[in-house]
C-alpha cells in the first residue's frame, strides 16, 4: 500500500474482497454437479468480480501488483479444476 500511496487501511479491504471471493472459489471448485465447462465459467466470472473490486480499491497498477506479491488467490482462479472433481457421470 505504501508503494502506491494509499491508506494503510486500504489492505483490510484488499483482504475482506479475498474473504468474500475464496469461499465461493471452494465451492465452484467442490462442486462435482458443475460440468468443467460451467464450472470455468464461473471462476472467470469470479475472477473479474475480484479485479473489478480490487481495482476500485488499489487501481489497476496496485492489481498487477498485488497479484505478483500476495495475491496468490486470484491465480487460483486460472488452474482449472482437479480432475477428480469432475462432474459426475461425466
């Protein structure tokens, strides 16, 4: 935060946005009803929900930033998800 000049309280709201966005990553990511396809989507749709709120909070250089040194979370939402977690009967 320092770096980019913003209130040191700002990486309480960064953190609260990864609070709310992990638990529904979890549950897209273990949810076997979900096909790989629907469930891709979804982790796209959450990981433009988190950028957006990120970067109203820190801007986009702060995104890119964070993302590189802490924001290891929002890489999740790149991998696709386990093979064992496939739909099932699929």
């Amino acid at each position: 935060m320092t770096r980019l000049d913003l209130p040191l309280s700002t990486s309480a709201q960064v953190v609260a946005v990864q609070r709310e966005i992990q638990p529904r990553i979890a549950a897209v990511r273990n949810d076997r009803q979900l096909s790989p396809e629907v469930a891709a989507t979804q982790l796209v749709a959450l990981a433009q929900e988190a950028t957006t709120k990120l970067t109203a909070l820190i801007g986009v250089r702060g995104v890119e930033g964070y993302r590189q040194y802490g924001g290891g979370w929002l890489q999740q939402l790149q991998q696709p998800r386990p093979a064992n977690a496939k739909a099932k009967g699929r």
